[in-house]
C-alpha cells in the first residue's frame, strides 16, 4: 500500500476522478457494468460535481450502479438525505 499526498483538495478530486474514470472502465470492458458505492457528508460532494460535469460523457453511465453506503433514515426531501445531495451534484 501506498500513501498519496497531495498539495491540495483539488489535485486530490482530479486524482481520485481519473482514478474512478480508469476502474469504471476497466470494470465496463471486463463484467459489463461498474458498481460505485456512494457515501454522504460534504466530502465528496466536490467529486460527484467533477463526475457529473468534466466525466460526463468519459464513462459509460449506463452501466453504472449506484448504492449509498451510508444512507440516513430521513426522508428523501430532508437536506441530510444523502441522496439529495448526490442528485444536486
């Protein structure tokens, strides 16, 4: 294993977007689809913009598979569901 260090929050979003950008593919080319387990909080929500917008047309969304991985018991209209954010991003 091996420790990535980076100078700041957007070289590590462009990092880990070729990064998800080369497993989706790979896993696109090798089962037929990708699954990619989201997660909530504010973390991400910079990658899920950088997915929806310079990857857009990048990878084969027709087969991915969304799962939150850690999804609130609220409902879907509440601003801590997890998936509100993931669909405003």
């Amino acid at each position: 294993m091996s420790v990535l260090i980076y100078n700041n929050s957007e070289e590590l979003f462009d990092d880990l977007s070729e990064y998800i950008l080369n497993i989706a593919t790979q896993s696109i080319v090798e089962k037929g689809i990708f699954n990619f387990v989201l997660t909530g909080g504010n973390s991400p929500k910079k990658l899920y913009e950088i997915l929806a917008t310079t990857y857009k047309d990048k990878i084969d969304w027709s087969k991915v598979y969304f799962f939150f991985g850690d999804e609130r018991n609220v409902t879907p209209n509440h601003e801590s569901y997890n998936g509100l954010m993931a669909k405003r991003s």
